[in-house]
C-alpha cells in the first residue's frame, strides 16, 4: 500500500514526512502525476552512467514498442 499525508511512517514534530517532502513520494490526483521515469530520471541518469547505459531511452523505447 501507498502512504499518504496521514500515514506516513516517517512524519514526526520535526519533519513532515517522506510523503510530504519527496518528489517520488508526493500523492497527486489521478492522471496529474508524471510516470515514475521521468520522476526519478536524475537518479536513473546517475545509475546509467556507472553502469554505462541509457537507462531512461532504454525504458522510453521499452515503452514505445509496447
């Protein structure tokens, strides 16, 4: 299941959350979110590079052909 605003279990006094402070964590009404690789494509660029590949073309042309 998914967390939201409510049940984050990483909302403390200090710190409002994962939900609530990350962008790959964020709820967002349906349709108005963007797809999770161009939400997490800084960090599929950084595992791209070490591994040597293009990891969001990759999925791009995954999802083109399918």
């Amino acid at each position: 299941t998914l967390n939201d605003e409510e049940t984050d279990p990483h909302k403390f006094p200090d710190y409002d959350g994962f939900v609530s402070r990350t962008h790959c964590g964020k709820i967002c009404a349906e349709g108005e979110g963007k797809p999770a690789y161009q939400t997490l494509k800084p960090e599929l660029d950084m595992l791209g590079r070490i591994g040597g590949r293009n990891l969001t073309g990759e999925i791009v042309e995954w999802l083109e052909n399918e």
